[in-house]
C-alpha cells in the first residue's frame, strides 16, 4: 500500500500524510497546549514573587531549553546568517512588548477566573488582523473576518462576569491591553523571522533566543533594581519556575514556526483554542467552574477554529 512522506511525495515507510500547509496549524495547537500550562504554572509563582518575578520565569528559565533548540537546529542546518538591523529592531520590539504583554496578562489573572483572564486578553486576533494587514500587508479574506468574529464573540462571552458578579474595569481594561500588546509582539516577531534568510526552523530558532536573551537581561536588570525581593523568589522556586520555562520556551518555539509559514492573523485565530485548553486547567487543576454563558462562548471559539482551518 503506498504511503507518503510529510511533502506529500510517494513513500513505502508506513507513515501518515501530513500535508505542509498544514504544518503552522499543528505547531499551533501544540503552542497553545504548552501556553496553557505555562500559564498555569506562572500563576503559581505569582503569590510569592509578584507579577514582575512570575514575568521573568517565563523568560529566565525558558533561555536553557531556547539553547537547547538553537543546538539542535544548528546541528541540522548549520548557524544562521549575520542578522541584519530590520531583524534586531523587530525583535527587540517584539520582545519588549510581550514583556508588557505578559506582567499585564498575569496581572488580569491575579483579578479573575483564570479562564476568563485568558479570555480577555484573546481580543487579541481582531487587532493583530488589524495591524497585520497595515503593517505587513498580510490578508484578510471574508472566511478569516468571519472566524475572526466568531472566535472574538466566544472570547467575550467568555469573559462576562458569572451570575451576581460585577463587570470590574480592572480586569477587563488589563486584559484588552494584554491581548493589545501581545497582538503587536506577534506583528514584531512576524516581521523579524521574515528578515532572516534562512529556513523557517532556523530563522524561529534564533529570533526565540535573541529574544530571550534580552527579556531575561532587561527583566533581570529591573528586578534588580526595583524588587530584589521578588528576585530571591523566584530563585526560591526554582521548580515550578522551570516547568514555566520549559513549557514557555517551548510553546514560543512553536509559535515563531507557525509565523514564519502562515499570517499572524491565521495564526492567534487558531490560537484562541488555548482558551478550551484553559478552561479544562480551570476544570481539573484550579477546581473552576465555567458557566452556559462560558460554554455558549467556548462553542463560538469552536466555530472560529473551524472556519479559520478552512479560511
């Protein structure tokens, strides 16, 4: 019986097709389960060391695993070429503001539901079609627009108060700017990987590391700085802030491979996915419950990931 290779050639290996226009869809998925889990374990570190310490586990301990994959990656396809100034100017973009990005996400966090501070920041495919299509002139079909809305319908659904609770601005307002500042990161890194001639794996590989090495520079200088406290703390547990980095190094490898094959707007719509694997961390680990209205905007983020696959 003919199989076929990854490329969709003819091979007698046995193995299963996976089509190559497929390949930004499952490194997708496979990013936000991991985010998922960062997440998670972030929030855990949040008590102790702060929302700054809990923002620099992300970084700190993903640099490690960053090294990990750029050897590895290195190994198959030899180092990269000489980077050029576009590529540094959109990486330090891109790597400063999903700093913001992430203090102001675990900061909605520390206000609400878990769930739901995902929710919140999940606005963020309508702005980054927005600033994709402006910035990188990248496409916005009607089957995208579509799954776009349904996915940001879902998300706000997600994100109303339960019955007898009140709509606070707080989080409401840090959650929007999460989604705002992690939806020009993406725009930075998209632009940054398309800067870099060499394949895709290596190109993401060395602009995750870039931008981990700078994160980790800037947010440990500033700790230093402001919250020495914080700092103890984060080395303190150590454990848990290494299950943070693996799980964050790892999902934004995913993430940069995804954006070097398909538009950023495709790519954070599929990504809202990470809002079901959000409410079962919810569910299963923090014992949340999730309300109709919640399930009513699960089944909209369904609809959009649906769609968004056949865009």
């Amino acid at each position: 019986m003919a199989c076929y290779r990854l490329d969709g050639q003819a091979s007698n290996s046995g193995q299963a097709v996976i089509p190559s226009e497929w390949y930004w869809a499952i490194f997708t998925v496979i990013a936000a389960a991991a985010q998922t889990l960062r997440n998670a374990a972030q929030r855990q570190v949040t008590g102790a060391a702060g929302v700054f310490g809990a923002t620099l586990v992300r970084f700190l301990y993903g640099l490690p695993f960053a090294v990990l994959f750029f050897a590895a990656i290195v190994s198959v396809h030899g180092l990269p070429p000489e980077p050029d100034a576009a590529f540094w100017a959109w990486t330090v973009f891109g790597a400063v503001l999903q700093i913001v990005a992430t203090g102001l996400l675990l900061a909605a966090m520390n206000e609400r539901n878990f769930a739901v501070a995902i929710a919140y920041s999940r606005t963020e495919p309508v702005q980054i079609a927005i600033f994709g299509l402006i910035v990188l002139g990248d496409p916005l079909t009607l089957l995208l627009a579509v799954a776009i809305l349904a996915a940001t319908l879902g998300v706000l659904c997600l994100s109303w108060p339960k019955s007898g609770m009140k709509l606070e601005t707080r989080p409401v307002v840090l959650g929007i700017l999460a989604g705002s500042a992690f939806a020009m990161s993406a725009i930075g890194f998209r632009a940054a990987v398309q800067e870099l001639d060499a394949p895709f794996t290596l190109a993401a590989t060395t602009m995750l590391l870039t931008a981990l090495i700078i994160q980790s520079i800037l947010m440990t200088g500033f700790m230093l700085w402001r919250d020495r406290t914080g700092l103890s703390a984060v080395a303190s547990a150590w454990k848990i802030s290494l299950m943070a980095g693996a799980a964050g190094a790892t999902a934004t490898q995913l993430w940069f491979f995804a954006f070097a094959l398909e538009s950023a707007a495709r790519v954070r719509t599929l990504g809202v996915i990470e809002i079901l694997f959000a409410q079962i961390v919810s569910a299963r680990l923090l014992r949340e419950g999730a309300t109709a209205r919640e399930l009513i905007g699960i089944a909209l983020v369904i609809v959009g990931v649906v769609v968004v696959l056949n865009a």
